[in-house]
C-alpha cells in the first residue's frame, strides 16, 4: 500500500512537473492524504483498512518524466480497521506481522503519461518481506498554489489492485480475499 | 460446514491422520509409526497456511515449518538409536532454546527486562513440556505413560493453546492447531484399536517444537498473548499422571483403558485455561 501511495505520488509529480514544466520536490502531506484498502470478507462485503502513518518523497522532472522518483514508507502498525481485535490479529504475525516488518516501502520506477491528467506508475512494493512491482492508475487533480498556506502543492488519486499470497500473505485465502485493492489520495507540498 | 475454512482443514487432517496411521501398521515398526503425528502437523501448517514457506524463511510463521520438520528428522535420527536417553534430554532443554532464539531473533537487537524475562519463561516452559512428553513418552502403560497418553496430551495442549492463541492476536494458529488436534485424534483412534507405540522422539520433537515454534511467534512476535493463561499451559503435562496417581488403582484399571482415562485427565487444565480467558477476556469474547 505505501508502494502504491508512493507510486501515486510519483505519477502525480509527474504529472505536475509536466503541467509546471519544470522540476520539483515534493513531500507528502500525510494530514491531507489517505491510503487505504479493501479486500473481499467471505464474498459479501468488502472490508476497509488505512494506514494512519506514513511518509514519501516524490522528485520529478517534467523534460524527463522517466527519470522522476518516489519512495514511500507506511508504518505498518498504524493499520486500522474500526475493530480492534481484527487490528491486533491484522497486526500479528500471520499478516501484517508489524514486529518483524514494521515498515512497507514503495520505490516507483517506471511512470507512463496517458494525458495531461493521467497516467500509471509501475513501482517495486516491499511487504512482509518480498518485493514485487505494482502498476497504479494515476489521476492528477490539482497542482497549483494552496490558498490557505501559500505552498505550491499537488493532489492526486490513484487506484491499483495487487495480490496478497503474491506477498507471502496468504493466511485464509479464500474466505478472504487475495485481491487487495488500493484507494490512495494524496497531497503532497513542494519543498522549500 | 465445508465452507468454513476451519471444518475443511480438521477435515483434510483428519482424513490424513487415518489414511497415514493405517499405512504404518503395515510395518510394525514403532519407529515408523512415530512420524504419523508430526507428518500430521506439517500438514496441519500446511492447510492452514495454504503453502510450503520458501528455505530460508523469512518471517515467524515461516520458521514453525522448518522447526517441526528439523525436530521431526532430529526425533527420527534419536528413535534409529541404540541408547538415546542422554539426547533426548540434551534435546529437551537445547531446542527451546534455539526456537526462543530464532523466532524472537528480530527483537533481541534491542533487549529489554520484560523481553529477558519472557524469553527465559518460555525456553523453561519449553524444557518442562518437552521434558515431560519425553517421559511419557518412555514410561510404560502401567506408570501411566505411553502412545495413547502421549498424543492425548498433545492434543490438550494444541487445544488448550488454541484458544489463547486466538486472544492473542492468531487466529491461524487457532485454525493450524484445531486441524492438528483432529488429525493426531485420527491417529490416537488407530492406536487404541491396533497399537504400535507410535509415540517416540519424532512425535515428542517433532510435535513439541512445533507447538513451543508457535507459542513463542504468538508471545515474542504478535506479542498479545495472555501469560496467565499460557503459563496454565504447563499444567497439562502433569495432570494425567497426577490424577492416575489420585485416582486409578494400578490392580484395577489397566492396559488400554487406563492410558484412556489418564489422557482424558491430562486434557483436564483445559477447563482452567478457558475459565481463566473467560474472566480476563469478558469484552472481547462478548
């Protein structure tokens, strides 16, 4: 999930850049972004998780789009799932295991523009200890100046779906979903 | 009921369970007829984790693989043996040290009191519980020890464990120990009707390690488990004899029914143990 946030941010910096035409580091906002997941509970519904702390940079280069960067690190014990036993049985060692991987990363590595406001981010996700690429669809929704603080700011959406046991998470497949599907909104600030 | 994940797993380790422990009554060897219950719990991992974790593991749960299956062979090679007393004991107070050490491997780079403490805890309790399955394990029927006895108290500890586990943030290693429990009941059926001693050091490791691997993930890695009620544990390997002592005349009861009545003692501290979680888990059980 922090790969596909940070995946998003890359393709959102990217797409700035190239609206901006020009290069620019930005720092995820985490009071004004969300990164969260859903996956199938026993076919009838689908459950919601978030990661309440995380943390990325995005450098772009508008001229040279492939060459934009983002890393993104979630804390993995920020999970929260508005059930507390669930969220200590998430956070154990059969899923999560936040002990022993405390953190998620997301390094994108390859960013591909649709149009003026869209485009995918392909990235290495490292969970639980495997590392695996990760393609988000990205949709930049603003880049501009913020009015309340006067920061050049940029948020975007980003939409991606990977599997669990592709991870080595594989407890309950079956009964509960493999498909994890990824809702990221993000704001992030250009640095000064 | 097969579409509860839990019901299948039980299901397919039940199946296992008869299917094996009938094949090894072909050999008569008791040697052989050991490997049933640990082969059961490899399979038990195996349904509820829904793979063979890749060598080397990486994470925790990964790692109750190989230790059950490593303690399995270990257990094998001490049963081919002429004299094994001296390392079945070495055994026995050596390997929780080792589970202890590489599962809470990631957080003994920065040890603490309360993680010295646990650790300690659980690498003795380790000893007493192997220890003790070892004992029994070579004590004859009539000193109330035995196959039959033996995979009884196996079978009270994953039960017992089970519930703990699930309070303590695994309900995996609820559903992995419900499956074992329902396997080795398949392979204690068998042992009852056609005994073959099928409980010697590759049962007691093989079994016992894989327990203490998951007790201690639970303990050291998810780090939620109910001590109180983990420490009851230890009861379980000597009530049955405790209780046969109290209550089962040696002229009187003997043979198969009393490794029976003595297993069905041992599983007694269940009723602690879950009176125990009831009180100290009210709300999260409600």
């Amino acid at each position: 999930m922090r790969q596909t946030l940070a995946s998003v941010s890359i393709a959102a910096a990217v797409l700035a850049g190239a609206t901006a035409g020009k290069a620019a580091d930005y720092t995820i906002d985490p009071t004004h972004s969300h990164i969260l997941f859903t996956i199938d509970h026993l076919g009838f519904a689908k459950m919601v998780g978030l990661f309440s702390d995380f943390s990325g940079n995005i450098s772009f280069d508008a001229n040279n789009v492939p060459a934009s960067k983002v890393n993104v690190t979630i804390k993995t014990d920020s999970l929260q799932t508005q059930f507390a036993p669930r969220d200590k049985d998430l956070k154990g060692a059969d899923w999560f295991n936040v002990t022993e991987f405390p953190e998620m990363t997301f390094v994108g590595t390859e960013f591909v523009k649709k149009d003026d406001h869209t485009g995918t981010l392909t990235g290495k996700l490292t969970l639980h200890g495997v590392t695996k690429p990760v393609t988000l669809n990205v949709v930049v929704n603003k880049v501009g100046q913020n009015p309340l603080d006067k920061i050049d700011s940029a948020g975007f959406s980003a939409r991606g779906t990977f599997k669990r046991s592709d991870f080595g998470m594989k407890t309950y497949l079956g009964a509960i979903g493999d498909d994890v599907d990824l809702v990221i909104e993000i704001e992030a600030k250009k640095k000064s | 009921m097969l579409e509860n994940p839990i019901a299948l797993a039980a299901l397919i380790c039940f199946m296992l369970g008869l299917a094996l422990s009938s094949v090894v009554r072909i050999f008569r060897c008791s040697t052989v007829a050991s490997t049933v219950l640990p082969i059961i719990f490899l399979a038990s991992y195996v349904v509820t984790y829904q793979q063979v974790p890749a060598f080397p593991p990486v994470g925790s749960t990964n790692k109750i693989f190989y230790i059950a299956l490593a303690a399995t062979v270990a257990g094998l090679v001490v049963d081919l043996l002429p004299r094994t007393a001296i390392y079945r004991r070495l055994l026995a107070v050596i390997t929780p040290l080792l589970i202890v050490g590489w599962i809470g491997y990631p957080r003994f780079a920065k040890p603490d009191i309360e993680l010295i403490a646990t650790a300690s805890g659980l690498w003795l309790g380790g000893i007493v519980l192997l220890w003790r399955l070892d004992t029994i394990a070579t004590a004859a029927p009539e000193h109330n020890g035995g196959s039959i006895v033996g995979t009884a108290m196996l079978m009270a500890l994953l039960l017992a464990f089970a519930p703990v586990a699930l309070l303590g943030g695994s309900s995996t290693s609820l559903m992995l120990c419900l499956a074992a429990v329902v396997g080795l009941a398949a392979a204690a059926l068998w042992e009852i009707f056609v005994p073959r001693g099928a409980f010697g050091a590759s049962a007691v490791l093989g079994v016992g390690c894989g327990l203490l691997a998951m007790i201690d993930t639970v303990t050291l890695i998810t780090r939620e488990v109910d001590l109180v009620a983990l420490a009851l544990l230890l009861l379980i390997p000597y009530a049955g004899q405790v209780s046969a002592r109290l209550l089962l005349p040696q002229n009187r009861v003997r043979g198969r029914g009393r490794q029976i009545l003595v297993g069905i003692f041992a599983a007694t501290p269940l009723l602690l143990v879950m009176a125990v979680l009831l009180l100290r888990h009210r709300e999260s059980i409600s």
